[in-house]
C-alpha cells in the first residue's frame, strides 16, 4: 500500500494516509496529500473528501526524523493551504488522537468527525513553543476563545465528546464503528445536503469589550501556574492576535511569536526533557529480544503509605494486586487509606463509578505472606531498615513462585545485599517509587549485579504499564537522585548556619524555577525521616555541621509539617511556611559552637552552592556508569526532585553553562568551603579542558 492513496467510494473521495506506526507528517506524507488533492479535484465523481488515516492513530505532527533537516517543498504550511483551498468539501476522520500538526491539519478541514475515543490537543507548550501552523488562529475561530485558550495554554488534550460539544468537531462515531466508513457515511449526508466548503479563515470572533479583561485574567493565571515558563505566555498572545486582527496578519503574528519560543533557550531545554523521556527506557543490553515475565498480579509487602501508593498506581493500570500487612488493625487501617484515596478521586470527577468500583476490588489486603504465593512481581515497601528488609525477603524467597520477580522499594540501601539474602538473586531488583506513588511519575529502576535482563525487561514494561517515567540506575548509596540530592540540601544547611534565612534560601531556589525550597520539602518530608537514615551510614558521609540545626529541631520534636513545626513554624490546617523565631536561635547557637561567623549570602550564592552540587555528583554517576546517560539523569530530576523542565535538567544546564564555567565556579567554592565537598568531578575536569559537554 503506498503511503498516501486515493480512491472514490461512492460521491465520496477518500485520501489515506498510511506512514506507520504513527502516521507522521514526513515530506513523502505531505507530498502524497498534495497529490491526492489534485487527483480528487479532478474527479467530478468525488462530490466531497475525506482525509482519514490508517493504524492506531490519525496523523501524530511532525516527523521527528526530519528535525534539523533542511525542509523539502511541499512544507507543512502547503498542504494546510491546499486542504483549505479545496473546492471540494473536506473532512478529517480522527482516531487515537489529533495532536499538534495533526490537529492543526484537521482544522484546515472543512468538517470533522471522530471516533468517541479520540483525543485532540495542541501540545507545543510542553516543547516551549507554541503551534506555528495557523493552530492559534483556527481553534479560537472554531471553539471560542476560552477553550482555544484553556487548549493551548495547557497543552492538554481534551477527549471527543468534549470537543464536539466545543464545536472542534462536527460529528462522533461510536468507539466499535468503522471510522472510514462513518466518515464517508458523513460525506454523503454532505452531498445530500448540497454543503460546500466551510473554511475556518473566512470565520470572525466578534469583538466585545470583556475581551480585554479575558486576557489580562488568563495572564494573571498562567503567570502563577506555568512558573516561569514563557510559552504558555507567548501562546495568549497569539490567542489574542486571532481575535484583534485579521486572519493573514494573525498567522503573521502567530510566526513571529513562534520564531521568538524556537530562539529561546528555553525551546531547546524543553525539547531535550522531551527527547531523555523517550531515551531512558532504552537500554544497550536490552533489545526487543529479550522479553519480559507476566505481571499481572502484584504483590505488595507494607500498607503504609508508600505501598498503599503503590497499590493504587497498579490498580488504575488494571492489574491485581494482594497487599499484605502485619495485622487485622495494620490491615483495615491499609484498607481505609485506600478507599478514602479512591473516594476522593471518585468525588473530584478524576475516575467514574465503574473504574471506582474496579480499582476498590482490585485491591486484596491479607496478612499472610502466604497469599503472594501466585504474585508475579512482589514489591516490599516497609520500614528504610537494611535488617527489617533483609527478613522480609527471606520470607518472600520461600513463599513466591518460581520465576516471581522481587522487588525493594529502597531509597538508599543496597540491593545486592538485599538480593544475597535469597536463593535468587537473579530475580532481585530495586523499584524506587516517589511518594505520594499513585500520583509522582518517577520510577527509578535500579540494576543489581546479578538482575537478569529479562526482569529488566519486565520492570520496564511495568512502569510502562503503571504510567511512570522509568529510568534505570545501578547499585550505590542513593542511586541517582537520593546520591545528587544529598549535596543540595547538605548546602541549604550550611547556607543556614553561614548566615541565610531558611525563607531567603527556599525563595531563592523557587525563583531558580524549583516549586518548593530545599527546606520545605524537608518540612513536607519529615525531618525526622532523613535524621533516621543518617544514622544508617557511617558519619563521614555527612557534613558534621549540615544538619545541625536540623538535629536540634527534631530532638525538640519538632518533625516537620506533620507536628505543626519543622525549620518552619505552621499553622493548623494551613501548609504555608512561617519564619520560625526558635528556628533563628538555635541556627545562631549551633553557627556560634561550629565557629562559622555568619554573614550576607545573595541569592546568586545560595542557587550555585545548591546546584553546582547536583551537576558534580551527576558528573561522578555517569563516569561510574550509575546511570546510562547524562539525559537519564536530567530525567530523574525533572519528573523525581522539581528541576525546572525549561531549564532542561541539572546535566542540560551544566551544558548551557559550559562545563568550563561550571569547573570554575566549583573550584572558586572550593577556595572558599575547602576541598572535601568542591573537587571538580574527574569527568568534569576532562570535558572542560577538551571543550565538550555530558552529551559527548
């Protein structure tokens, strides 16, 4: 079949598009729809068109292929012409989804009609730019500024029904029908109706004075939600270019702004974060060879809130799973967490009646191990305790079935201790989940010395499964980002003893682009949670005066947001922090017996002293061959700890500073703290001297 064909089905022409697996736009997929369209224009048998698509999906945007490639005539903005020019009525048949370009070339169409399951969005924010292909100027045409707006801005796509009842579409077509031949179905209906050429150009959006104060509001909001991303920005104004000028000068506009989002380096930032999330599932020892175990029974050791996390991200994929607790009261207070967790999102509209009723019953809470004895993945989530943890999986190793993969929800311990306590190591690995885990993305995937490829395999399927962000780690303290983060919040300590208020420092780093400081996140965390695990490990892997102050505050009991009190004080059913006078004296006494003469510390200081960290520890990780990439990485740190997406990630921001500069700075620290904490990573050193960055 080639890959764009036409044929007459009746009074209906019917253009194809068949460019698996996606049906990309390339420039053999353009030049095939110009062709068509000519063959169809001449055809006085084909009263009305139909542009539909083969596969699982209507046409995904561009070919990524192609990116950097000068472009080839027809280009993108040709072909969106011609199906708008055609005398003859067009209509788009969407399936699977509508997408950036593909949504934009459907609404060069005349009609539109979908299968119910079908999506449309207009994604580009997420890549830091916004649609250049007239995107801007037909949605807010078609479906009214409020939803071109909420569309674009968010980058969201929205599902069939509501795009119907917006007016982005013209007719849906129940999910079991034949796309194709409802579409055609359509087209005579068209014919019967002697329609002609609905051209969304030639359409207005009336002028009133609320307009202006639309805009402003939509600002206001996107301002405080996109922080500090300027796409979504930019996008208002070319929203706003639609409903002021006429459709030629608002696709100038809409080129101009796009150009102004391609140059910045933002674009570039948002669009390498695109790239590692699609990269980090890719591994040079796992091919499509190898292939992964069953996972459809799940075991879950611990109902705390980590495994009742877990649970439900299992749950909402479909699969079944048998969470075990050490009691009847541990067992029914796992259960409650569980349904209230469900109910709520049943009460928020996130989930209906039926998946509600499906995920409650997909759960099963025992307290005998021996109800894992058909599980297929067992994952532990109990107490940080390398002894605790130890035991547990001397028990799974007796009561799983052969072939069962088991699983350590570890932060920091070591899985190849963990694995060595069992009669199959080979079967061990580490899947470390970020709290709450039905809601964060990450999954950090970690690889002990004797894990078998095909259970690789198998945890990578699974995050697929289960919607995570799965990036893939080898053995060490901390892995990847528990490893880089130790740096970032062992300097906000220091900052705070040299003289830095906790409040100074945690704005600080939000204006770097982080949505929280360094120390709320220990007051959201618990500090009495880190103060534990340090005192797993030797003491000469801390700072001796980091976490001094912190020490003092949980001695007091004051334990984060959870006791009311932390770094922060709060107030009661109020998250906000606030500048805590007890917290201020003890960081003095404690400066005072360390002999550290406090003093003014900038902003500038503050954000360096806690990210050069991140970049170097990153540094060592991939000389190590922790992590596979440097991308992988920025993966971590972007959907795991907050990094700003616009900036790309710690490794794609050490490269746009320049490693030169970043070896620079670490060694004007190191003149400055000494050289325990600020020795250039030897990987570091290299890359500065020959020029290059992480990713070569």
């Amino acid at each position: 079949m080639s890959i764009v064909s036409f044929e007459r089905r009746g009074r209906v022409g019917l253009i194809l598009v068949n460019n698996p697996p996606v049906n990309a736009i390339s420039h053999a997929v353009r030049a095939g729809i110009v062709e068509c369209l000519e063959r169809a224009s001449s055809d006085d048998g084909a009263h009305v068109l139909v542009l539909a698509a083969t596969g699982r999906t209507f046409m995904a945007g561009a070919d990524i292929t192609e990116f950097g490639k000068p472009p080839k005539a027809p280009h993108f903005a040709d072909v969106i012409a011609a199906l708008e020019a055609s005398d003859k009525p067009m209509i788009a048949a969407i399936h699977g989804s509508a997408l950036g370009g593909g949504l934009e070339l459907a609404l060069a169409c005349h009609y539109r009609i979908a299968r119910a399951d079908a999506v449309l969005g207009l994604p580009e924010v997420n890549l830091g730019i916004i649609p250049g292909a007239e995107g801007t100027q037909r949605l807010p045409r078609l479906a009214g500024l409020e939803t071109a707006l909420q569309m674009i801005t968010s980058g969201k796509p929205i599902p069939a029904a509501k795009a119907l009842e917006a007016g982005v579409l013209d007719a849906v077509s129940p999910v079991d029908a034949d796309l194709v031949e409802a579409a055609l179905a359509y087209g005579e209906r068209l014919v019967d109706e002697k329609a002609q050429p609905r051209r969304i150009s030639e359409m207005t959006i009336p002028a009133n004075d609320a307009q202006s104060a639309l805009f402003a509001e939509w600002r206001e909001k996107v301002a405080k939600s996109a922080r500090g991303i300027k796409a979504p920005l930019r996008a208002i104004d070319a929203v706003e270019a639609a409903a002021t000028l006429p459709f030629a000068e608002g696709i100038k506009r809409e080129r101009e702004i796009f150009a102004e989002c391609a140059a910045d380096p933002q674009s570039k930032a948002m669009q390498h974060a695109f790239f590692a999330e699609r990269k980090a599932s890719r591994l040079p020892d796992v091919g499509r060879d190898i292939k992964p175990r069953s996972f459809a029974h799940i075991g879950v050791v611990g109902g705390g809130t980590m495994g009742c996390g877990i649970a439900l991200a299992c749950a909402a994929a479909g699969l079944t799973i048998t969470l075990i607790e050490q009691s009847d009261e541990a067992a029914d207070k796992a259960k409650g967490t569980v349904t209230s967790i469900l109910d709520a999102s049943h009460a928020r509209g996130r989930i209906n009646d039926a998946a509600h009723q499906k995920q409650k019953d997909a759960i099963t809470i025992k307290t005998d191990m021996a109800a894992l004895k058909d599980a297929d993945l067992i994952i532990e989530a109990v107490f940080e305790n390398m002894d605790v943890k130890k035991s547990v999986f001397r028990e799974l190793d007796r009561v799983a079935k052969k072939g069962a993969i088991l699983a350590t929800n570890t932060s920091y311990l070591d899985v190849d201790e963990i694995a060595a306590s069992t009669s199959r190591p080979a079967d061990v690995l580490g899947l470390h989940f970020f709290s709450p885990a039905h809601i964060m993305k990450l999954l950090e995937i970690v690889r002990g010395r004797e894990t078998a490829l095909d259970v690789l395999a198998t945890a990578l399927a699974f995050g697929k499964a289960i919607r995570k962000v799965a990036v893939v780690a080898r053995v060490c303290y901390g892995f990847i980002g528990n490893r880089m983060l130790e740096g970032y919040v062992r300097e906000a300590g220091l900052l705070m003893l040299e003289g830095a208020k906790p409040e100074q420092i945690d704005a600080a780093i939000r204006a770097f682009g982080y949505p929280m400081g360094p120390l709320q996140v220990l007051d959201l965390a618990g500090l009495d949670i880190g103060h534990m695990l340090r005192s797993q490990f030797p003491a000469d892997r801390f700072d001796p005066h980091a976490y001094r102050v912190i020490s003092r505050l949980v001695e007091q009991g004051r334990k984060g947001q959870k006791t009311g009190a932390g770094i922060y004080g709060y107030e009661k059913g109020n998250r906000a922090p606030i500048p805590d006078p007890l917290t201020a004296r003890i960081t003095r006494e404690e400066a005072e017996k360390a002999g550290i003469k406090q003093r003014t510390i900038t902003d500038e200081e503050i954000v360096e002293r806690c990210i050069l960290p991140l970049i170097n520890e990153g540094a060592r990780i991939l000389e190590e061959g922790v992590a596979v990439r440097a991308s992988d990485i920025d993966v971590v740190y972007l959907y795991g700890y907050g990094f700003p997406r616009w900036r790309g990630g710690p490794m794609f921001y050490a490269n746009q500073l320049g490693l030169k500069h970043v070896r620079e700075r670490i060694l004007h620290y190191q003149a400055q703290q000494g050289p325990r904490w600020w020795t250039p990573a030897p990987l570091i050193e290299k890359l500065a001297k020959e020029g290059k960055g992480f990713d070569d």
